[in-house]
C-alpha cells in the first residue's frame, strides 16, 4: 500500500518482475500539520533517505477522534479500541497490526519490512471500528517475496473482512469500492477525509516498478465501511 520513511531497505532490484517477488514497496503518508500527502521509494542499501516526490496535500486526518455517542450502531461506531489482527479470508490475509507513528519527516512510517505478514495501522487517527476514517497498511512485496498485501487488488465491493480489537470484539467491514491513484497525482481529500461514519482505508503500492525512484507508480486503496 505505500512512501519512504523508514530506516534504509534492503536495494532494489536489477530487474524487476511479474511475480514482484523481487521489490520492496515502500508506501507512505506523509503529513505537514495533519495535511496528508502519499509518496513513494524504494532504497538502496546504505542510502540516505529519497528525496521524497511532490506532495499532494489533502484533508486533514484527526489525531483524537472523538468517543461515539452509542458504541452499538455501526453509523456511530465502535468504542476507540487498538487492532489486534486484519483478517480478510477471500485473499488469504490473516495478519497482526503494529502501529504506525510519524517519521522525523513528517512522512508516516511503513510496517517493518523483515515481515511480510504484517500490516499497521495509523496510531494517531481512528481505530477501525471507529467512527472516522482509518487507515491500514501494508507491503505488497519485499525484495525476497510476496508480502501481506499481494493479492489486495483481488478484492471487489462486496467483498467482507474483519479486524479483531484489544476489547474483544470484531469490526466487520464490507467493500464498497476500489480505486488505483498515480502517487504524483494522489487524491488525498478523498481517500483520507474525515467521515461521519466508521470506514476503513487499506493501502498499498501497485502500478510499474519505476527503477529511477525505487518505487511503484501506483496506490492501490480499498475503500469500507463498518457493517
């Protein structure tokens, strides 16, 4: 799903190829003030950070959502609880969350590379299950293998998954929609806008391996709402 904060990854790849088994996608979202903007790269081993690709400033993300009037009725949401594992069976994904805090440069940090069956979460905005928009993450590769994310591009609206919270319960989810954004021209207003009710945004890189800037072309974003 999607930019470059993290420490240097391992180097990209001569070639790369259909099976992306061989390339690192590296996503991230990175916020000036709470204003978010998607980047991308990958890195070579040993390098300083990208120079990162112009941002596309969009809405603000809210740092402390606020507790919902009635926790019981999915249009509210649930109460503000941490997630403890993504799962959506119609791609295989069974997978815990590690939260997600802002770089040094202000860019969202990915999920640790050296797991590829791992995705995050942003800690500093709605819980899934609650009401807001929240944002999850993840690899679609790594430069040894098919990461957590592979197949996301297989879902369709209808398509249900589940997160299980630190408080017990399960939020559902249903698809309502799937798009694929060029990260130079990322519609952030859209896909990170604040929302009445409690939605999911799952994010990864998709589109051409560009070698110049180590990175994918593309965002994938599935769009979702609680159920």
């Amino acid at each position: 799903m999607a930019a470059e904060p993290s420490p240097p990854a391992p180097a990209g790849p001569d070639e790369p190829n259909s099976a992306r088994g061989g390339r690192m996608a590296l996503w991230g979202v990175a916020l000036a003030a709470l204003a978010v903007s998607v980047l991308g790269g990958h890195q070579e081993s040993g390098d300083a950070k990208a120079a990162p690709r112009t941002p596309v400033v969009g809405a603000a993300v809210p740092a402390d959502p606020a507790d919902p009037a009635d926790p019981d009725q999915p249009d509210t949401g649930l109460p503000r609880s941490v997630p403890i594992r993504l799962l959506i069976p119609k791609i295989g994904v069974d997978a815990p969350f590690t939260p997600l805090d802002l770089a040094a440069t202000g860019q969202l940090e990915p999920p640790p590379a050296a797991n590829t069956n791992l995705v995050g979460w942003y800690a500093k905005g709605a819980t899934p299950g609650e009401q807001g928009t929240a944002i999850i993450a993840g690899h679609v590769d790594t430069t040894t293998s098919a990461a957590v994310f592979a197949n996301l591009d297989s879902l369709e609206p209808g398509d249900e998954f589940s997160v299980d919270r630190a408080d017990g319960r399960q939020a559902r989810f249903v698809v309502d929609d799937t798009e694929t954004y060029a990260k130079d021209d990322f519609p952030s207003k859209r896909v990170y806008a604040d929302v009445s009710r409690p939605e999911v945004r799952l994010i990864t890189c998709a589109g051409d391996y560009d070698r110049t800037v180590r990175d994918y072309t593309d965002n994938l974003v599935v769009f979702a709402h609680l159920v």
